[in-house]
C-alpha cells in the first residue's frame, strides 16, 4: 500500500545545514549547557532555566581542550560507517587558535535585496510590470553599462524574459558580447533544465568568439550536478582540458560538491586530491559508454550523448597561448585550497561519507592554514559531530567557535535542536528552541517545522500549541509541511474536533496543496477514519481548476480498502480518469493487494488484466497476494495461472510466491505439486524459509511421516521452528496415532514457550485430552487465565472434551455446552471452573467460582449447578447447600443436574437421610428417571459407607431395567404381528 513521506528531525537538521551556503552573523551568544538527561516536561512555555545533569551518555569522556587552545576527541570504541572508505574507529579535532585571521564576514542587510542606483531601479521596476520587455527597454534610450546589463539580465524572473533581454542588448550597435552576459544566461537556462537553448546559447558564444573562463565551466558543472547529471557534468571538466585550461578552486570546489551531493564520496575525495597535486584524470569518461540522460524528456529534443559528443567537443574557442602556459604551470604545481567554502564543502562531504577522522583532519588544516572559518565552517562541523553519535563534542565546538569571535546564527540552533530530538532529549531541544529569540536571532521555517515536528511526533499537544501561539503572535502561519503531522497528533490523541478545526482554517487562510492534503488523508486511514478522510478528499479546488494529485487518489483509496469499502474504492478508481488523473502503478497494486485480501478475486484478476494491458508493471507483491488469494480459496489452477503470468512478465517469484503455492498443495494433500514448486524455489536460488518448511510438513500428511520429521527437525536445527510448525506436527502425528509421538512434540514446545495463542493452547491441550492427560490441560488453561486470554470456541471445545473425559455427567456437559453457545453470562467462566474442579484445582475453582455468584446477577440453574459442584469438590459442602437454598430462593427450578450435583454433596457430608430423600423422588418417579442419577445415588451412599443401600439401589435398578426390557420385548412382538398382518 502507499506510504506518504514524512520529515524526520535529522533530515530538517541536514535541510538547516545545507539549504544555503550563505552565513548570517550575530551577536555572540552560547548555549548554556543544554545537554540534560530530563525525566520531567518542562513547565508551561519555554521560559526554562538550564539544567546541569549530564545528557545520557554519547561518547565515553568530553572535549578536553587544552590551554594553548588544542581540542582533542578520542572516541573509543565507536565505530562509524563509511559510504566510501571502510571504518573509522575514533577521530581528533586539533584546533590551533593562534595566529589566525579573523573572518571577514559579509550578509545580506536584514534578509533584503541589494538596493541598485542610478536608473536601475526605474528600469526594474519597469520590466517587472511590462510584458513588453522590448518596448521598456527602448523607452529608456540611453546606453546601459555593461555592469548595468548584467543586473537587468540577473533581476528577470524567468528564462524566456531573460532570452528576450539578452536579445535586445545584443540587436544594440554598441554592444560588445560579454561572457559575463552569457555566464548568467547559461545559468539561468540551465537552472530551468532547457538543455536546447542552453546548446544554442553555447555555439553562438563560441561563434562570437566569446570564450569560456573558469567562472562559465564552474556555473555549467553546478547546474547539471543539480540536474542530476552528474556525468555530463564531469565531461565539461573534460572539455576544459582538453581547452587547455585547469580548473581553479572555485570550479574543484564545484565539482566536489556535484559529486558529494550525487554521493559519489570517494570520486569527490580523489578529484579533489588529484587537483591538490596539479593533475585532473577523467579518462574513465568515455562519450561511447555513456546512454541518454533523459529520453523523452520534453525539453530535451536531442541527446546529451549526441550534444556532448558534437558542438560540446567541437565548439568553446581555444584559449590564447598566454593562459594555456600559465594554465600548465598551474596544472603541474602542488597547491592548497585558500578558499572557506572549499573548506566547508570537504568537511561535509567527509561528514556525509562517515570519515569522521577525515572531517576533523580538513577542519585542522583550515586552522593551521589560517583559512577564516565562518559559521558555515562550524555549523557543518557540529552537524558532522552530532549527526555520529559525538555530541559533546558537537557542544564542545560551540565553545570554540564563540571563542573564535563567530555567533552561532539560527541555524546552528537548529541543528543542536535536531540532534537533542535525535537522541530524545526533549527538554534541551525545546530550551534550544527558547534559546533563538533570547540570544536575538528569530526561528525561521526550518525551526519551526522541526520542532512541530519533534512535539508532534511525541503528541504533546500543549506544547504544539504553545509553539503554534508563538509563532501567530511573531505573524508566523504554520508551514504547510508541518499541518500533516500536527493533525495527525490530534488524530492519534482522539481530537478529531482540533484536527478538522486546523485543516479548514489553513484551507481558509491560503489553501492546501494536493500532496499535503493526501499526507492528512492518509492519516486518517490509518486510522480507520474513512469518513473524515473523504471530507478532505471532497473538498472544493480553488479557482484556479487545481486538480487532485495521483497520490491523493491512491491514499483515498487506501482509506476505503483499510475500511473494507471495496465499492467505494473501485467506484472512486473508475471516477478519477473523469477528473482528469490517471491511474498509476501505485493505484493498481493498491486495488489489486485489497481485492486480495478481501477475497474478491475476480474483480481482482481483471484489474491485473487491465494493469498490464495498459503497459503498467505490477509488483512482485501484487502477484504474491493474488496468487495467496486464489490458493487460500482453493483455486490452485488459478493460482498456478497467475504464477506462469508473474514468470512471463519478467517479475522473479519471491519465496512468499513459492510459499502460497506449496502451502496452497499441502493443504489439499497433493504432495507432489507441492514438491514441484519447493524444488522450482531452490532451483532459483531461494532458501526455504520457516513457512515453507512448515507448509511441506502438511504434504506429508498422507503416511510420510519419516520425511514430515526430517524437515521438522531441519527447522529445530536452524531455530525456525515455531508455533505453527510445532503445532503441524503434533497433528500430524496424532492424525496418524502416535500420540507417545505427538505428547513429545507438545512437551517440547510448552518447554520451549511457543504456546502464545489460543491456537497453539487448543492443539496442545487436544493432545492433552486425547492422551488422558487431564491436569496438563487443567495447568495450561490456568497459563491462559494468567495471560488474561479470552478463551475463544476451539478452547471451550477442548475443555468441554476434557469435562467428558474426566466423568463429570453428560447431562452437566450438554447444559454448559448450551449455555456458552447461547451466549450467556459467565458461561466460560463456568467451565473453567468446572475443569479445575475436575482435577483438584479447588482453590483456583472457587477463585473462578466466586466471579459469578457474587456478581450482581440473576444466575441461570447451570451457574448454581457449576456452584454446587465446585463447593462439593472442594469439601465445603455447607456452601454447595447455601448455594442450593440461594437457588431456591430465588425461584430458580433444580434441575436433573442440580439433583447429581446435590446427592453427591450429601453423599460426601454422610447425610444419609438427604440422599434417600433424593433417591425416594427418583424412584417414584417425582423426579424423571436419569440413570446419571442412579449412578449418582449409589456413589453417595458408597461414599457415606452405606454400602448396604447402595447394593439396594443397584438390585431395584436392575430389576426396573429387567421390567422395561420385558415390557421392550412384548411391544416389539405386538408391533411385529400389527405389521404382519398389514402385510398379509
């Protein structure tokens, strides 16, 4: 089924970090040790005051730093994983702080574009509210600068404004081509992927004999790098070479960063030490290898292959022998990068890689360097720190960098925010939250969301909505990415009035895009909430004609599936082709997996017919509950159909394909088709996995027990056997008689603490009763009440055996089998009283007991009757003949199970006179004869040591026995003759 994705802290951390790679400075300020181990909420608000107890434990000692200012981090012990280059145990920070330069810091004025002079800002002004962008410009009609130029052309707002611009410039006579001009127009098509007019633009440069400089190569590699093509990319390194020209720091740091951002972490390391000691190898770059990069791609009308191969190659005028001497001179010469961001970039790619001792080597270097380190430099750090399990040293280089003059910005804020959420130290990531507006910085999105995010996670509303409060009165609306999981806290807490509450007021104030109204769809799904989620669903689009997205459709669908609503969910699917959306791979397999499992397997099988004939690949899932649908029904040429379908369409069976097929046979007994699909899974190179094994031990159920055992005990050996393959077993060998055999098999699995279930008590208990092993079943049905197990009809089933088993009357079992299947009060709980009396469990009998005869309840004659019986057993005959006037008390009629219960009461306390008063109404028949009552009679004068009435009683039950055969015999023989006559 579909899964919306959601934000977790680390990741809001990273988009903290690494959104710009522009610092904004502060006045210094410091986190006053936030690390706490809290167990207490903080009080109402985020006026907290720092605590001093230590954070629990994330590296084995803190920073020490030394006093000539030298930090050192020895991790022991801990381990850190590396995308590129194996293991790293440990890792130092050697932070010299003398001798360094101060960083020159340069920010934006309070977040707001530069102001332009001159006639700049009329112009601006201008062709921002003219479409006319030729018209504008000719108005001014005085000569631009080149400087003038390249604002206007950097200030359009899109790529055709900026084409049409840098071709009213152009048409001038005064103009002399610029590769600035084309620099920013390249940059601009390639940040709009328009790969054709970037080509263009790039051949009419070289014709105009405008050549590429450092600056041109380093724009190209960064947009294709965000494109995602990072091959082409590295191919105008290539070009460059080939130029004759070395990349400069600028462009090395660029392509680095393409190559970290792509995780190539190794190609970035060497390309960067490559150009360290003057080299650039790219031979591994062959055009001939390299296929299309987006075929069919609708701004892409020809191939990169094709392009790359062609004017790429073929066009950039050469460079004037002059830059190509000192080109090589630079190419052949060892160098260091001078440059911060250079710096911040390595950091973080040795970060993203897991080198941690990398990492701490780059930021050393910068130190000894004396390279200014600016926020960036020590937010990456922190983060790197932080983000592998060494927060106080992440804490220890707070420290540092206030030392160093450097205020933390909002950002690093966030960060330690998202790294205390990580380790689920909430009260230091709220006082870190706090913390932003005292020092006098303000929270922006990404605080906002991730400290939504963290609350949220954890469904502390109060403190939700504190922050909500405190963002609406700073004029703050909540980001949309933050509604999901707000509502979602609400849904989980039961405030469903809060949920729609804050869903039509952030519908109200701006509207809500498709995908976050699918994200607060599907948390109504999961939660059943079908009806909530429609409202949603159902809402009306703005003016605009916003359509519905795939993935709200697909989500709505999974609302109704979770809700069993099939008609509902096909009804929608049919309707969504109407409104413009088309189904795709993900509302097929939805639709497919829920018609499975609701066993509607036609309307299933069609939709994977329609599926594949509109070009869609089914999952592998899809097929295996489809498969598990029709072996489930017993439909196995079904089953088998769709199996060669998967096999034809390319999609590899898995081993639960394999798993439906063989169990689907074994439970039909045919053994071989069974085996035909275990071997066909082996041979493809999957192992069988417990379910498998256990499902072939059902095929052996037809005399091959020796093969059935030698597979049971290859799942002992691999510690696969579970519940279920002990229970298979057990039952094939009691299917086959062997119950020395399956006592052993449940034996075994009671020692080894599989029996979890009612299922796996029942078979177990079955044995039991089979094998006349009363008091285990008595002992494991006592496990069951332990648990808090509601006993389901396959147990009282069982007891009910065991009841028959162990003599009590069948008159009693017959009215306590009634009783539970009407449905009556306390009528499990009578029969587990019954068993534990049964088998001398009377302490726990009269616990169960005490359940019903003290509930405040009319109890039926079987309750009394299980009374009396538990209270007899037990030896406390006064309370079996309290319970007995109670009963008659209360109006309630004895019964023939009353009076068997009652005479052996008697029976037991030697009340003689009480048992011929029973046997007296029996033998006149006042009460109706019931030979469970003479047997019953004659028990109790045997146990009252009347031996002398019970041989009394035996002889006149003898003698009634004799008459009714004689009377038996002489009404056959008249109906005999009535019958001949007939026939004569």
């Amino acid at each position: 089924m579909l899964h919306c994705q959601s934000y977790n802290s680390r990741e809001l951390g990273q988009e903290s970090l690494h959104s710009s790679m522009q610092g904004h400075t502060f006045s210094p300020s410091k986190l006053q040790n936030p690390q706490s181990n809290f167990t207490a909420r903080p009080v109402l608000g985020f006026n907290l005051t720092p605590h001093n107890h230590t954070l629990a434990k994330t590296q084995q000692n803190p920073l020490p730093i030394s006093q000539n200012g030298t930090c050192i981090v020895n991790s022991r012990a801990q381990k850190q994983s590396s995308s590129g280059s194996g293991v790293y145990v440990g890792f130092k920070l050697q932070c010299h702080s003398k001798a360094l330069a101060w960083p020159t810091k340069v920010s934006l004025v309070n977040g707001k574009k530069k102001r332009y002079g001159g006639v700049l800002p009329s112009i601006l002004r201008s062709l921002e509210n003219e479409n006319d962008v030729e018209k504008t410009l000719e108005s001014f009609g005085e000569s631009l600068s080149a400087k003038e130029q390249t604002v206007i052309l950097k200030e359009q707002r899109s790529w055709e404004r900026v084409l049409r611009v840098f071709e009213w410039f152009k048409s001038q006579k005064e103009y002399l081509p610029n590769v600035i001009h084309y620099n920013v127009v390249l940059r601009v098509l390639g940040r709009a992927q328009r790969w054709d007019e970037l080509r263009l633009c790039w051949i009419e440069m070289a014709k105009k004999g405008v050549l590429p400089t450092n600056n041109t190569y380093s724009m190209l590699v960064d947009v294709y790098g965000k494109a995602g093509l990072v091959k082409e990319a590295l191919l105008w390194i290539k070009h460059m070479k080939l130029r004759g020209m070395f990349p400069d720091e600028v462009t090395m740091n660029t392509v680095v960063r393409a190559l970290k951002n792509a995780e190539e972490f190794d190609r970035a390391d060497k390309f960067y030490k490559d150009w360290c000691t003057g080299r650039i190898e790219l031979d591994d770059l062959d055009l001939d290898t390299m296929g299309d990069s987006v075929v069919g791609s609708v701004s892409e009308p020809i191939s990169f292959k094709h392009f790359l191969s062609t004017e790429l190659f073929k066009t950039g005028g050469r460079v004037p022998t002059s830059k190509i001497m000192t080109s090589m001179n630079t190419e052949n010469s060892i160098q260091k990068p001078r440059l911060t961001s250079t710096y911040n970039s390595l950091i973080d790619l040795y970060g993203k890689a897991g080198r941690l001792n990398d990492a701490a080597n780059v930021f050393g270097d910068m130190m000894k360097s004396g390279v200014a380190m600016d926020v960036i430099t020590f937010n990456t750090m922190i983060f790197t720190c932080g983000s592998h399990g060494h927060l106080l040293e992440a804490e220890a280089l707070l420290n540092k960098m206030e030392e160093r003059g450097i205020s933390p910005d909002t950002r690093t804020y966030n960060i330690f925010l998202s790294l205390y959420a990580d380790v689920g130290n909430i009260d230091a990531a709220l006082d870190c939250y706090r913390k932003i507006r005292e020092v006098g910085l303000y929270p922006d999105t990404v605080s906002h969301r991730t400290i939504l995010h963290v609350l949220c996670e954890r469904n502390m509303i109060r403190y939700v909505e504190i922050v909500i409060e405190d963002m609406e009165k700073s004029g703050v609306s909540i980001n949309e990415h933050s509604v999901p999981g707000i509502i979602k806290m609400y849904i989980n807490e039961g405030r469903l009035d809060q949920a729609k509450l804050l869903y039509e007021k952030c519908q109200l104030n701006r509207g809500i895009s498709s995908k976050t109204c699918a994200a607060i769809i599907d948390a109504y799904a999961e939660k059943g909430l079908w009806t909530e989620a429609e409202i949603v669903f159902s809402r009306k689009v703005d003016l605009g004609g916003q359509m519905k997205d795939i993935v709200e459709y697909n989500v709505m669908i999974k609302a109704y599936g979770k809700a069993k609503l099939y008609d509902k969910a096909f009804s929608l699917f049919r309707g969504m082709k109407k409104h413009g959306t088309w189904p795709d791979e993900c509302t097929y397999n939805s639709l497919i997996q829920m018609f499975s499992g609701g066993d509607l397997v036609d309307q299933a099988r069609d939709l994977l017919t329609e599926m594949q004939e509109t070009g869609l690949k089914p999952q592998s899932l899809t097929f295996s509950a489809l498969i598990a649908c029709y072996a489930r029904l017993g439909q196995l040429s079904d089953a088998v159909d769709v199996y060669q379908d998967m096999v034809k369409s390319g999609t590899k069976p898995n081993e639960f394909v394999y798993g439906s097929l063989i169990n689907g046979f074994a439970e039909t007994g045919r053994v071989e088709e069974a085996l035909k699909y275990f071997h066909l899974m082996e041979e493809s190179g999957i192992s069988a996995n417990q379910i498998v094994l256990t499902s072939l031990i059902k095929a052996y159920d037809l005399g091959m027990v020796s093969e059935a055992k030698l597979i049971f005990e290859n799942l002992r050996a691999k510690g696969w056997a579970d519940e279920i393959a002990f229970a298979t077993m057990m039952y094939l060998y009691k299917s086959m008689g062997m119950l020395d055999e399956a006592i052993d098999v449940a034996d075994e699995m009671k020692e080894s603490g599989l029996i979890r279930d009612c299922a796996s008590f029942n078979k177990v208990m079955s044995c039991y009763a089979i094998n006349g092993q009363l008091r285990e079943c008595a002992e494991l049905l006592h496990e069951m009440v332990t648990r808090k197990m509601l006993l389901d009809s396959g147990t009282c089933n069982v007891l009910l055996t065991v009841l028959r088993k162990g003599g009590i009357p069948l008159e009693a079992v017959t009215q306590l089998e009634s009783s539970y299947q009407e449905g009556k009060p306390y009528s499990r709980q009578a029969i587990i009283t019954s068993v534990f009396s049964l088998v001398g469990m009377h302490g726990l009998a009269l616990e169960s007991c005490e359940t019903f005869t003290q509930a405040d309840i009319n109890l039926d004659s079987s309750l009394y009757n299980v009374a009396i019986y538990a209270y007899g057993a037990a030896g406390e005959i006064d309370k079996a003949l309290n319970i007995f006037m109670r009963m008659q008390d209360e109006g309630v009629e004895p019964d023939i199970v009353t009076h068997i219960f009652l005479v052996g009461c008697y029976g037991k306390a030697g009340m003689v006179e009480g048992v011929k008063r029973i046997y007296s109404q029996l033998k006149y028949e006042e009460i109706e004869p019931n030979p469970s009552l003479f047997r019953a009679v004659i028990d109790a004068y045997t146990d009252a040591n009347r031996h002398d009435l019970a041989k009394l009683v035996k002889q006149d039950r003898k003698y009634a026995y004799d008459l009714e055969h004689h009377v038996y015999l002489e009404t056959k023989d008249d109906f005999d003759e009535t019958t001949s006559e007939y026939e004569d």
